[in-house]
C-alpha cells in the first residue's frame, strides 16, 4: 500500500482543517489578499479531487508564508497516518475474509477521503 502525502486530496484536507488558522499563520493582511485565491483552489479540489495543478497551486502559495507552509506538512503528515492505518485495517480485514489483502489497495484511493475534521466558515458540518 502506497500513501502519496502530496497527492491532492491530502492538501485540500489539510488546508481545510487548518482554514480557520491561516488568517494568523499568513498574517491578516496577507490572508485578506490570499483567501479568494484560496478559496478558488479549494472549491476547484472540491468539484476534481485529483486536480493536481490546483493542489499544487494551493501548496505554492500558502508555502510562501513559512507558519502556513509548516502546519501543511504537518496536517499532510496527519492525512498520510490516518491513511495508513486505514489501509492497514482494510488489509486485515480482507484478510480476515479470505480475500488478498494486496486488492484493498485501491480502496483509499478511489473510495476513501482523507478525515476532515476542518472547513470553511460556512461549509456544512
């Protein structure tokens, strides 16, 4: 089982669990100047979660402000845990069912999306 921390669906989790933040990681200024782009980047990950250009996009500007771009690494960091131990569970539960364990490898990629515990102001719960 492979977990690619700089797939998109990693950022787009990370930059929304660590949304309400980023104001004070970029400073406000910043963030007034920056959350419109932002917010084009997230909803753009939002309608294609394997938008590669836009996660990439996403990462770059939020890298340019040295706090933003270390609570990223760490929340990518917390996306590639949990997926790795869902992918481990998967594994032992087809296992457990008879069934190669090898074959659950494509679950997460296609099925399962990274926990998000963050969001928009105004975004469903």
């Amino acid at each position: 089982m492979s977990v690619d921390p700089n797939a998109p669906h990693f950022v787009l989790a990370a930059v929304k669990r660590i949304y309400p933040e980023l104001p004070d990681l970029v400073g406000q200024e910043n963030w007034a100047a920056i959350q419109p782009q932002i917010d084009t980047h997230i909803t753009a990950l939002e309608s294609q979660p394997n938008n590669d250009l836009a996660s990439t996009q996403l990462f770059g500007l939020l890298a340019q402000y040295e706090p933003a771009r270390q609570r990223m690494i760490e929340e990518i960091q917390v996306q590639k845990v949990i997926s790795a131990n869902i992918a481990e569970s998967l594994a032992k539960i087809a296992a457990s069912l008879g069934i190669d364990p090898a074959t659950t490898d494509g679950f997460d990629r296609r099925r399962l999306q990274p926990y998000d515990l963050g969001g928009r102001p105004g975004d469903d719960p």
